[in-house]
C-alpha cells in the first residue's frame, strides 16, 4: 500500500492492494468484500462477505491470509454468516467483527 499524505492529489490510475483475480474463495481473490481496516503497519483486513471470512493482505502480498473463520456459511463459535463489517481494536488486539446473519457482533 503506498503511503498517503495529506496533501496528495488524485490518480488517474487506481493500485489493486487485495484481491483482482476474479471472484473466488482462493486466498488471491474475494467474493463480495464489504469492509476495510487498514491497521497501523498498513495491514489491510477485509470482510469478505460471501466466503464468509475476514482475510487480511500485508503490505506488497500477492495473496490473503484468513484470519477469522475459513470454515465456511455456519451459526457456530467459530463461523460466520455473511460478515458485513471489520474493525481493529488496538486495545485487546482483537477484531470486532459485525457478523450479520447471525445478527451478531463478535
């Protein structure tokens, strides 16, 4: 991810940071992301909403890492259903994630 100052200007040309291989469950690729963090080491963590995960990309990474869940659609302690947002709490070191068919936040 490049650095931003303040004062940039805009691009023409956009950078693909996560995904850009087509929709999919490979780690290369996302299917419906719908949130983003960038944490402080410029991590981006995403909800990848339809493989019902959150996955992160480290800076200059050619592929994800899931980092919650994996184990596909389920109500279970470790799954999530339709994951619509993803926050960083720098306080636990935890993410907060808002795991919508669930009509939970974890």
């Amino acid at each position: 991810i490049p650095n931003i100052t303040a004062n940039a200007a805009s691009a023409r040309n956009g950078v693909t940071v996560a995904g850009g291989k087509g929709s999919g469950n490979a780690t290369n690729q996302l299917h419906l992301p719908s949130d983003l963090v960038v944490d402080d080491d410029q991590t981006v963590v995403i909800a990848d909403t339809w493989n019902h995960r959150i996955i992160q990309w480290k800076k200059d990474d050619t592929n994800g890492q899931v980092v919650v869940d994996g184990k596909g659609l389920g109500n279970r302690t470790d799954q999530l259903n339709y994951p619509s947002d993803v926050l960083i709490d720098k306080v636990t070191d935890s993410f907060i994630i808002c795991d919508q068919n669930n009509r939970r936040v974890v």
